[in-house]
C-alpha cells in the first residue's frame, strides 16, 4: 500500500516530513512495516503556489521480510525500515484489513498537524495499493499539472483520496507515489526539534557543520565556505533542526551524531530525489515554456548588465530566438563568472523559467568556448598629419580634425578573458533542492 501526502505546511510553521514521521509510527504500532525508505519528493520547483521547495512526501507500508535496518527514531520509538524484496509477497489482502484505521489515523493526524487556517496550505492525501506509473512523476517535476488529471488518473486506479481545502495537494501526493529514484537517488537525514522550541532560534555549531563536511565522503551541500553559511539548517519556524543530505544513508546517522547542537530526539532518513537535476529538460530556446526547467545552448548576444538589486541579465541567441539569462543577487559570487561573458561566448545554460519577465533564471552556466574579444586601446594616427583622429560617434569611425582624413577602426588588443571554459554553479546557499551538485556529478563520473 502506497501514501502520498502533500501541501500540509506554510510558511509560519508546520512540514510534510514531519507529519510523514508521525504517521508512520503510528502505523507501525498498528503492526505493520515500513517497505523500503520514507520518500522527500522534491516536484517542479517553478510552480506559483509553493510554500518553498515543492516537497512531497511517500510511503510504502505491507508486511516487511528481510532484515529491517533502524532509519530514525520518532514519537519514542525506533522507525524501522524492511528492504524491498523481489520476491516480496502479495500482501495486499492483508493490508486491507488495516484500510480503516489507516485512513482514520490518516484523517487524525492531517486534521491536528496541517496549517490549514493558512490561505496557501491546501493538503492532499493518497492511498493506492501499485505505484503510479513513472511518468507521473516525470510530469509532476517537469510541467504543471491541473488538478483535474489527477483526480482522474486517482479514479481509473482505484485510489483512496482525500483533499482539504482546494485540495491541490493531491498532485504532489501523487507525483511523489509515482517516483521511483530507480535512475538516481540520494537520502536526507532530518531532525526534528523539541516542540517547545519550535519557532525559536537554532542552535548549532557551524565548526562541527564544517567537520562533518570535511570528514563524511559522500554528503553534499552542508555548509557553503564561501559566504559562511551552514547549509543544513533551514531558518523557516519549521519543526525540522537540520537536514543532511548524502549519497550513501548509512553515513548520514553517523554524520547526525557529530553534529554539536542543541537537544532532540526524533529524526528519520528519506530516500529523495533531491540533487539530481531531474527537473532538467533539454529545450530549445523557440520551445520554452514558463514553469519548465531547462538546458539550452547558445551564443551570448547581449553583454551582462547589472540592474537595480544586484542582478545580473544577458542574453543569448540560437539561429532561431533569443532569450534573457537572468542571475540574481542570491546567487552571490556566481554573478562574476556571468558578469565576465561576451559576446559571441558559446554556452550552455541550465535554469528555471520565468513568467515575468520571461527569463531563465541561471542555476548553472557553462561556458563551452569564450569568443576572441578586441577593444580599443587608442584612436588611430592620422597618416596625413600624425595626430591622434577624433570619434565620430559610436561604431561611425574616425576623422582627423586638421585634414577630414578617415578611418574606420582604432588601435585594437585582444581582451584578456577573465572567464575561461568550464562549468560554474551558483554558491551552496543559493542552490535549489533538485540541482545537482558538480562535486556530485563528478563524484558519480567516478
Ligand atoms: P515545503 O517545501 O515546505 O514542503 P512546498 O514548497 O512543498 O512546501 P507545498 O505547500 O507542498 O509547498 O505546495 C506545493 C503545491 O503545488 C502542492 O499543492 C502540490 O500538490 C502542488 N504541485 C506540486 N507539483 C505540481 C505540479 N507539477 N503542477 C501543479 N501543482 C503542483
């Protein structure tokens, strides 16, 4: 049996993961086993109504086998996690005899945790005994999709669902059901805070953020040493304390017990797809569409220009259109390898589209070759009179003032390049759920 719950939380408090955790323990106690990992789904990252990074959270429950491994601790007990087996018996008929209490507890705990009184928080909850076909996750990460097809595919599949509100949270549900992580995975350990804490404060020790950083291999995106931020600890009134993010889920609870903050109890490891860029979707620049994600290729045709608020806009162009590139001000540094494009620089741009403007906010930039660029050291020499013409505008030549000789161009040297090829990203703090860290890509390249 698949559950998929979405859009419990806001802004002012409340999280999908936690209220994940909450539930499971208590269909554990009913004396049945967590099949595989919790899921943290991270879905199209462009779509208006997010609360903040479009999670959604899953889960499979039935009769484990194996030997199950402890993946957190919650509401005073050790969650425990069975793998999944090939051969895993049809437990389905089984299940079916919890169906009723499942779904009360369900109803329980969305009614007593979710933010409902919150305009923008309208939950979702799925129940559905076979995974969702692949392809709906792939939608849910790539388009937006209308809450009608959902409600439509959840009714040829049998599904229990229930929505609150507008109900749009059973998108989410369903697109986290539908993943598999089969392509590319990695995990998150979250720990929760005492609830008396909860909105107050964090306390942790960026040096032990730093240790865990530099000691765990295959963790990423903890602590950004550029702009001293310790990545792993959200600043929302949220229940969690920090996330650790890594490729390998045993490490994590390792990594946790280092971490010097202040007290908690409860925490549990998700399987997710965060890291991966599977929001990407190679385009070309004619094809794009507002809310995609993309990866499209071209020749930089306007210089970078820094606008009001520190951000910084260029344009490139393939043989058909052209599009605005914008980085803004979060992304920090990244802003000076984008500020040192010219024109006539081949590159290859991965981000998100916006509306308005219509732009393509950059989250990675490579730059495939830099252009041979001349600028003008002098005027040129008057070969009648031998001093230095005068401009006659810009790009309209020169003329000697003395004897009306012309010429079209200055003294030229080629500019010195201060970016080179390579592939660039924006800084830790500045990264977005779903983008793939390079260390990533370059630790999967092996
Ligand atoms: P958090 O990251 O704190 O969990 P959030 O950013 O996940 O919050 P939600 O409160 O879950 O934000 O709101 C996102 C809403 O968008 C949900 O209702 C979800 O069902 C919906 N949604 C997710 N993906 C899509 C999509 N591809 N098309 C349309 N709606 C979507």
């Amino acid at each position: 049996m698949w559950i998929g719950i979405d859009d419990t939380d806001s802004r002012r408090g409340g999280c999908t993961t936690y209220l994940a955790g909450v539930l499971l323990s208590k269909v554990q106690k009913l004396g049945l086993d967590l099949i595989g990992y919790p899921r943290l789904v991270r879905l199209n990252p462009n779509v208006p109504w997010k609360t903040r990074g479009n999670g959604a959270v899953s889960f499979q429950i039935g009769f484990g086998g194996g030997t199950p491994i402890k993946i957190g601790w919650m509401k005073g007990n050790d969650v425990w996690s069975y793998p999944l087996m090939n051969n895993q018996i049809d437990d389905s008929a089984l299940v079916d005899r919890f169906i009723d209490r499942i779904k009360k507890i369900l109803l329980n705990e969305i009614k007593s945790f979710a933010e409902l009184s919150e305009d923008n928080t309208n939950p979702g909850l799925v129940m559905v005994s076979d995974q969702f076909d692949e392809s709906w996750y792939w939608q849910a990460v790539h388009r937006i999709i209308q809450k009608d097809e959902i409600v439509s595919l959840l009714t040829r599949k049998d599904a229990w669902f229930r929505e609150f509100k507008n109900g749009r949270g059973i998108i989410g549900a369903t697109g986290s059901i539908a993943w598999t992580g089969k392509h590319d995975n990695t995990f998150e350990l979250i720990s929760y805070r005492k609830k008396k804490r909860w909105g107050s404060s964090r306390s942790i020790d960026e040096n032990s953020v730093i240790k865990i950083d530099e000691t765990s291999s295959l963790t990423f995106d903890n602590y950004d040493y550029v702009n001293h931020h310790v990545n792993i600890m959200p600043h929302s009134p949220c229940p969690v304390l920090f996330g650790i993010r890594g490729d390998k889920a045993e490490e994590l609870a390792s990594c946790m017990n280092d971490i010097q903050c202040e007290s908690f109890d409860e925490w549990l490891i998700f399987a997710s797809n965060q890291g991966t860029d599977d929001h990407l979707v190679v385009s070309s620049i004619t094809d794009l569409e507002s809310f995609q994600s993309v990866i499209i290729e071209g020749v930089v045709s306007k210089k970078p220009v820094t606008i009001a608020g520190g951000h910084v806009i260029f344009s490139i162009s393939d043989e058909a259109s052209s599009v605005d590139c914008a980085a803004y001000e979060p992304t920090k540094q990244f802003r000076n390898v984008v500020r040192g494009l010219d024109v006539g620089d081949v590159v290859k741009v991965f981000g998100g589209v916006r509306k308005e403007p219509f732009t393509v906010n950059v989250e990675k930039l490579e730059i495939k070759s830099c252009a041979m660029v001349y600028e003008k050291v002098e005027n040129p020499v008057c070969p009648v009179c031998g001093k230095h013409m005068k401009s006659k505008g810009h790009g309209q030549g020169f003329v000697c003032k003395k004897c009306k000789t012309t010429a079209k161009k200055g003294k030229m040297k080629r500019k010195n390049r201060i970016v080179q090829k390579g592939i660039y990203e924006v800084p830790v703090c500045a990264r977005r759920h779903l983008s793939k860290p390079l260390l990533r890509s370059e630790r999967q390249k092996g």
